[in-house]
C-alpha cells in the first residue's frame, strides 16, 4: 500500500475501504487518486520526488496543487525538513520580496530589527512559489539568480546569505500567455520548469467524484461529530453530471454543506444557482432525466428559502459566530453580513420558525 510506503496517518474510521486510493498529508490535505489520469500523476510523482530538480505544477485553480507539491515533499530526501508555502499574489512586491528573503533594519520604514525569509527558514527543506506568474517581473529576476546560485542579499542588506532549498512553484495560468504578456519570464520558467506535473480538472476525472465525495463525507463527519449522510443514488448522478468549475475545492465545500444542511436539494442547490446557464452540466450523453421528481427541478424552487436555511443553520452551527459561519459556506465575511440583512435573519428567532419559513417561501 502506498499509505504504508509513506507511513502516513490512518484514515479516519469507515475510511479504510479508501486507503488504497486516498494518502493523508498534512493540515487537512490529502491526495486522491482513483481515476487513470490522477494514478498516472502519482506515478510521476513517485518518479520525481526524490530527485533534486525545480517542479512546476499547472492546473486550474482548485484542482489540487499544493497537494501535489506536498506529496513532492513527503516522498523526497528532505521530508522530515521544512516545507513552506508562499502566496506570490497575496503580497505586494515589497512585502513579498521581504517575506520571501528577509531583511536588515532600516530597509524599510519599521524594520527596526533583522528578519530572516522564507528561503532561509526552509533551508535543507521545501518551498512552494505558489501563484508564480503573478511574482512582479523584478523578483522574478532575483529568485532566478537563487535558482542558480542559491545565494541572495537580504533586503536592505549587504552579506550574502546561502541556502540549500528545493523550490516547487505553482500556477492557474496558459504559460504561453503569461510569458507573451510579459508576466511571467521565460529564462524563469524555462529554470522552473525542469519537469512540469499537469493535474488535470475533476470534470475530466470524473472516477474520482464518488471517491472524493466519500472521502470528505466521512472525514467531515468525523471531524464536526456529525452522524455520517451518505448521497442518493439521485445526488450522486447530479454530481457525476455537474462539471465543478472549482474544482475539487468547489466538492469539498458542497460536502460541507450538505453535512451542515442535512438535505441533499439545499446543499446542491448553490452549486446550479451559481453555474446555471454557464454549462457547468453536460449536454452530451447526459443520463435520462428522472420526471416530476428530478433533482433540478426540486432545486429550482427552493433557491431564496435555502439561502436563508444555509445561512440560518451554519449561524446555529457556530453559535452565531459570523466570520465562522461565513467560511463554512465559503463566502465572504462581508456577503454574510448583507446576506443576514437581505434575509433579515435574526439571532433571537427560534431556528424552526426560520426553517418553516423558508420552506414556505419555497
């Protein structure tokens, strides 16, 4: 078994029937590989990790890339070293660069002490650039000279600071385009890019659908004391069909909600008032549709009295705690907020009373 070449954690009880095909990483990742394409990846990965090349992952956003370079690090030689994950389009080029390696006082207004960087904190270790291609291009011409000489200056500073770090980087965008429109440079990738791991989208996998839904039903059960929902067999069709624009972050949160909602209809629902019209659902070879009873056109009507359910219950479920509640269904803090006041949700309201409601808006 792979879970037991990587002496990995054990799955969580009535998992194991999915450890052939599920490896648990850390803070809550894990990589599933049930379909030929993502098997063939793992393969590659295997192949790759321990030799001391630069790895590019590309693939839309969501589809699981730091669980790739993640499972890169956890099969290399520095596995028991540090890894590191940098968001390269969180930070602007200043605070980036420092954060990436450090700085000396006075570099800066407030720098009032030495800082060392990610690279110096990941040294013998692993770090990942993700979102690469939004690194502004004059530090992308300092992190090529890492690459090849695995030396910098602190900002601000003099000395020369050497360190022995893998670098894997990441990216959702056509390499081709970033490098035309001068984003991204090309003697970079071209260093980055020593072997490239494409993972492809889950409506291109769609073996792993019932795998991932499994997988993050029970985790998420487990995790929240929640008792175990399986699917219908009409909500797993209605899954195989929908081609999950987000990926499979966009099916980890559909089973949270579920999880928290405790109907199949409302946690769906989101997902086709989203995508509708957007061709989110196949139109070829598309199962028979079932009559009256159909799961779209039980969604269909529920769409303003689920809302105001998802919220309510996700509000009961964090006991009021708004930026909590927001997260678990994956919005914002501030759509939450309007959306307590569009339904005018009130924290002193029996939580029936808001559920008959909605059910009769319906």
């Amino acid at each position: 078994m792979l879970n037991d070449f990587l002496n990995v954690p054990s799955l969580p009880p009535g998992l194991d029937g999915l450890a052939g095909a599920v490896v648990e990483l850390t803070d809550g990742l894990s990589f599933v590989a049930s379909s030929p394409a993502m098997r063939k990846l793992r393969e590659l990965v295997n192949q790759v990790a321990k030799i001391e090349v630069p790895v590019l992952c590309v693939g839309e956003s969501g589809t699981g890339k730091e669980v790739i370079a993640r499972l890169l690090h956890r099969l290399s030689l520095r596995s028991q070293r540090t890894f590191l994950k940098v968001n390269c389009a969180a930070l602007p080029s200043e605070l980036l660069e420092s954060e990436l390696f450090g700085y000396e006082p006075g570099a800066f207004t407030g720098a009032v002490r030495s800082k060392p960087g990610k690279f110096e904190l990941c040294n013998k270790g692993t770090i990942l650039l993700d979102e690469v291609a939004e690194m502004p291009l004059a530090l992308q011409a300092k992190l090529l000279h890492v690459l090849q000489d695995q030396e910098f200056s602190r900002l601000g500073g003099c000395s020369i600071v050497k360190v022995d770090v893998r670098v894997l980087a990441a990216t959702n965008v056509d390499i081709k385009y970033a490098i035309a429109a001068k984003k991204l440079r090309e003697d970079l990738f071209y260093r980055l890019s020593t072997v490239v791991l494409h993972i492809p989208p889950l409506r291109e996998r769609r073996e792993d659908i019932p795998v991932l839904l499994q997988y993050y039903l029970g985790r998420f059960a487990v995790r929240h004391a929640i008792a175990p929902r399986p699917l219908s067999s009409q909500a797993l069709e209605f899954c195989m069909r929908y081609d999950w624009p987000g990926n499979v972050r966009e099916l980890e949160n559909f089973t949270k909600r579920y999880l928290i909602l405790g109907e199949e209809a409302l946690s769906a629902q989101t997902l086709e008032a989203e995508d509708a019209g957007n061709g989110t659902f196949r139109n070829a070879a598309e199962p028979q549709k079932v009559g009256q009873g159909d799961l779209k056109s039980t969604l269909r009507t529920l769409k303003d009295g689920a809302e105001r359910l998802a919220i309510n219950r996700a509000l009961q479920e964090t006991h009021w705690n708004r930026r909590e509640a927001a997260g678990l269904l994956n919005i914002s803090y501030k759509t939450m907020l309007n959306k307590i006041r569009q339904h005018s949700i009130d924290e002193r309201l029996p939580t029936d009373l808001v559920v008959h409601d909605a059910a009769a808006e319906g």
